[in-house]
C-alpha cells in the first residue's frame, strides 16, 4: 500500500507528516533468520539491485536507513532490525533524504559543516585527497565532478540533491572501482571502450563511430590524448590515462560543436526553443541539456530521417529552423513505425538502462496525467526509439494486461488507478517478473518497487508487437 503514497509527494508538506506511517506499511511481515530469507526480506524492502553479485552493499544501505551501523554483514542487530515490522524500505528512506537536503546545492566558494561532511565523504570513496577543511575550493569542485562522472550524474561540479543522496545512501561506485571498470586496450570491446570512445569523442580527440571495439582509430585518440597532457605514449587506456580522461580537469578541452547530455548555455537555450516551437519539448527552456531534452532531439531527428543520436549540431538546428521540417503534431507515422521497430534486443537494451539508472535524480515532469511517461520515453529515445502519445497503452489492442510470467524486462508497464484527482497513469518498466523502475516523483529519483506490493485498479504492458 506504501507505494501509492508517492502521488501524496507533491503536496509538499504532507509528505513529511507522513514518513514514519509509510515506514511502518511498506514493511511486509517477514522473518529473516536466514541469509536467503534476509535475502528475500531485502528485496521486498527494495535494498537489492538487479546487478548485485552479492548482499553486502544491499546489508550495508539496510542498516544505514534503519540507523546501524554499516558493516554489511548480517549480524544479529541487522537480522533483529530485518524482522521488525517497523524496518525502514528504503523507497521512504529514499523520500526523507529528498527532503533532508537543502534545494540549494553547496557550491564553489561555500565553507560550513556541509560541505566538511561532503569532503569526507568524497575522501573515503577515493575522489577527495585534501583535507576536509570545510571550504568548498577548486579541488573539492574536481572531486565532485569525478564523483558525478563514476554515478551517472552530469559533471557540474555542485553538490546537488542528487550528489548528496549518492554520496550517502551508498550504492556508490568508489574512484579505483570505477578506473578499473574503464581501462582497456587494443583489441578489448565491451561497454568500457564505447564509453572511452565517448569520452574521447566529446573532446575532440576521436572522429570515428562508437563501436565497442577498440581498434587503430581509438588507439591513435588515446595516443593524442596522452601526448597532449604528457603521459606516456602508449595507445592503451590504462589506469593513468583513465584517472585524467574522467577526472574533469580536461572537460574544458571538448569543444567539437555537439550539444549532448550535459551541455549547458546559450546554444543549448536556442536548441530548446527551437525542439519548443516544433512541438518536440513538452518542458521550460532552461539552457540545460537534460534527459527531456535528449529525447526531444531523438523524437525529432526519427521524424525527420536522421540517425537518432540524441545530439545536436549546428547542421541539425540548421535545419530545425528550416520551413521543410516535420512538427511533432505531424510526427505520429514516423514514431509509431519507430515503435514497431521494437525488439528483443531493444528490450534488453532499456532493461539495462533503467536498471543503471536507479537511485539517479530525474528532472520534473509536467504532465500530471501520465507520470512517469517522460523517463520511460528517454530509456527508449537512449535505444533509438520514439515513443509517441502515452495514453495509447490503455487503448484496446495497443495493450495487454500486465502477467509476470508473460512480461520481458525492458517493456513498458502502466499502471491506472484513481485518486482525489481523477484516474491517473504511472509509467515504468519492467525489470523482470513483477519489479518496476519508474520516476517517483516524491523524490524526484528513479525508484524501483514490486507491482505485488503496489496499490493499482488495472496494469497494463504496452504492446508493441500490435502496432
């Protein structure tokens, strides 16, 4: 029942009145006597991650929201807690911190007991090498941008909201865990060397498409890089050469023309205003180049018969200022057949995506109706795909009824369901039998919870094989 208070979330107030009744009715009664009925009793309680090879990092953020200490073993005191009826999900745990830390992120400039706590932090993952002295200076700003690189957060150098919720709910990637899940050399393939060739990309450094495979092209860009900041010439991404290409002490030098993922200023301003008057951004400009604005551009570059990169360059404004462009409004063929395109290997790919993607902040939505619709659609744009109206997954055969034996990982779930304000539809997707990741808008990160636990008058999986 606990998850359908998150609708309450936005009310602002409201939720805080309501924290320690949510921590007592989302606990499911259980009893954790047992490493594999712990095991089970962290699981309903939302601690385990889809990827986790073992419970220690999902032990350590369990005692960390029920305030214990944080060993990740299951000791006594931890099985105790574990069978209460009164244990902490870690879906409200989530909530209280939203609402713990500041609006205002800690900045530049900044000296109080915040930013010492941060510094702290940072130092015991591996970012922070200084002293944690309490101002927020050019190293402390670096160690943020590290950090945020390695946790799927955009590099600003804040300490935003979601930093601080990283940094402190635990299901962090630590500075030498992260390099060494980058390095590689010719030959290698795999997510590491499309990541390396991104990274590479971005900073003008590789010109040739992101393979996965680590070949003459990507050799020759490390070489560059490495020559241009005097490390040694050896063509492999190794620990060295990784530790500088993701600190963010070279992010001044990409400067290729592309708007992407984490650009910010004028021209991506004018970018937004342009997608805005074409129907394609349905949110505020902002000069941010966010989630929502990638799958705008995705959504047009697909109507439009271009490669849907999720990037812009001057070429394509250039053309989205041109009179021959296809406006959202007349966009439903070209997106519907893109929906058709859907596959097996799409599914995985958007499964892997919102996984990766849990405990990471999302902006706000505007759409009250269909909550959840805008980080669904960016998963997809990320697969090259565009989805269109959101109402359409209730619509007679463009849906079935949601069955966990029948499900894939990676397809598109709704849920209906009626409240004070009206019916209303919060999207997810499936991560397998009856698990969702979806947008919680409480909080304002992605959230995973278990559909048999959630409060719902109908679900539906959207079908994309009947389009």
């Amino acid at each position: 029942m606990a998850e359908a208070r998150w609708r309450f979330g936005r009310r602002g107030k409201m939720l805080l009145a309501a924290l320690a009744a949510l921590a007592c009715l989302c606990a499911l009664p259980a009893r954790a006597t047992q490493p594999a009925e712990a095991a089970q009793r962290l699981a309903a309680l939302g601690y385990v991650r889809e990827d986790a090879t073992d419970l220690s990092a999902a032990v350590r953020n369990f005692q960390t929201a029920n305030g214990l200490e944080a060993t990740g073993t299951l000791d006594t005191e931890t099985l105790s807690a574990l069978e209460s009826d009164d244990a902490v999900a870690k879906r409200d745990y989530l909530r209280a911190l939203a609402e713990r830390y500041p609006e205002e992120p800690l900045v530049s400039g900044n000296i109080s007991a915040e930013v010492r706590a941060l510094q702290e932090g940072l130092r015991t993952l591996g970012y922070y090498s200084g002293e944690a002295d309490g101002v927020y200076g050019d190293a402390t700003r670096l160690a943020v941008m590290a950090f945020q690189t390695a946790n799927g957060l955009y590099a600003s150098g804040e300490a935003d909201r979601a930093v601080l919720f990283r940094l402190h709910e635990g299901q962090t990637l630590s500075w030498d865990d992260f390099i060494a899940g980058k390095t590689c050399a010719r030959g290698d393939s795999g997510a590491n060397v499309r990541s390396l060739q991104r990274r590479l990309k971005r900073m003008g450094y590789y010109e040739g498409e992101c393979t996965d495979s680590f070949g003459d092209a990507t050799q020759r860009a490390v070489e560059r890089f490495q020559e241009q900041f005097l490390l040694t010439v050896s063509g492999e991404a190794d620990v060295q050469t990784c530790q500088l290409l993701y600190s963010g002490e070279t992010d001044a030098q990409a400067n290729d023309g592309i708007l992407r993922e984490g650009s910010s200023g004028a021209e991506v301003r004018a970018l937004q205003a342009l997608l805005s008057g074409l129907g394609y951004l349905d949110v505020p400009v902002n000069g941010m180049f966010d989630e929502n604005t990638f799958a705008a551009v995705t959504l047009f570059q697909i109507a439009n018969d271009f490669a849907p990169t999720g990037e812009a360059d001057a070429e394509l404004m250039e053309v989205m200022s041109s009179q021959r462009v296809v406006p959202f409004s007349e966009a439903v063929e070209a997106l519907r057949a893109s929906e058709a395109s859907v596959d097996a290997q799409t599914l995985t790919l958007t499964a892997t995506t919102a996984s990766d993607m849990l405990g990471r902040a999302f902006p706000a939505e505007t759409n009250e109706l269909f909550p959840g619709f805008a980080f669904v659609r960016y998963v997809y744009a990320r697969a090259g795909v565009g989805l269109s109206d959101p109402g359409r997954v209730v619509e007679g055969e463009n849906c079935r009824p949601f069955a966990p034996e029948s499900t894939a990982a990676g397809e598109v779930v709704a849920m209906e369901f009626t409240d004070e304000s009206g019916v209303q539809v919060l999207y997810g997707l499936s991560l397998g039998g009856t698990r969702l990741a979806y947008a919680d808008t409480a909080t304002g990160y992605i959230v995973s919870g278990d559909l048999s636990s959630m409060n719902y008058d109908q679900a539906y999986v959207w079908n994309f094989s009947e389009q």
